[in-house]
C-alpha cells in the first residue's frame, strides 16, 4: 500500500513541476533568499544536502509555498541522467 501512495505523489506533485537544469539550481532560484542563501553557507549546503536525501527517496525535490520564491508549492524532478 505504501508504494502505491508513494506513486501517486510522485505523480500528483507534478502539477508543481518547474524547470530547472540542476537541483543546485533549483534551490537557489525557487528558495526565498531568507529560507535558503541568507541564513549562511553552511545552511544552503545542508538544505541541499537535503533536498538530495529527498530525490534519492522520493524522486523529486520540493519546496513549501512558504519557502517559495513563487508563493506556491514548487517540485523539481531529475532528468533520467541524474543530478
């Protein structure tokens, strides 16, 4: 049952999809300056370290509205070549 859920949302938050050429990218365009860069190097680095952790389980990063450089949920998902 699980990996039926997991599917769903895998498939489910694509309608978040944004682009992006590299999940480094992608956090540093789509984070607000103050949840990502602005609270120092070393807290980017962790958040990305993160965001890869959350690929790696999941297939897709994701950042909450409330993070978001957009106002919304935003999702980045891997081309088949990797990270």
């Amino acid at each position: 049952m699980a990996t039926k859920a997991k599917i769903n949302l895998y498939e489910g938050m694509k309608k978040y999809k944004v682009e992006a050429c590299s999940l480094e990218e992608f956090c540093k365009k789509y984070y607000k300056h103050g949840a990502y860069e602005g609270r120092g190097k070393d807290y980017a680095t962790h958040c990305l370290q993160s965001q890869k952790r959350y690929v790696d389980k999941y297939g897709y990063a994701f950042i909450t509205r409330h993070d978001s450089t957009v106002g919304q949920h935003v999702t980045w998902y891997p081309n088949k070549a990797g990270i």
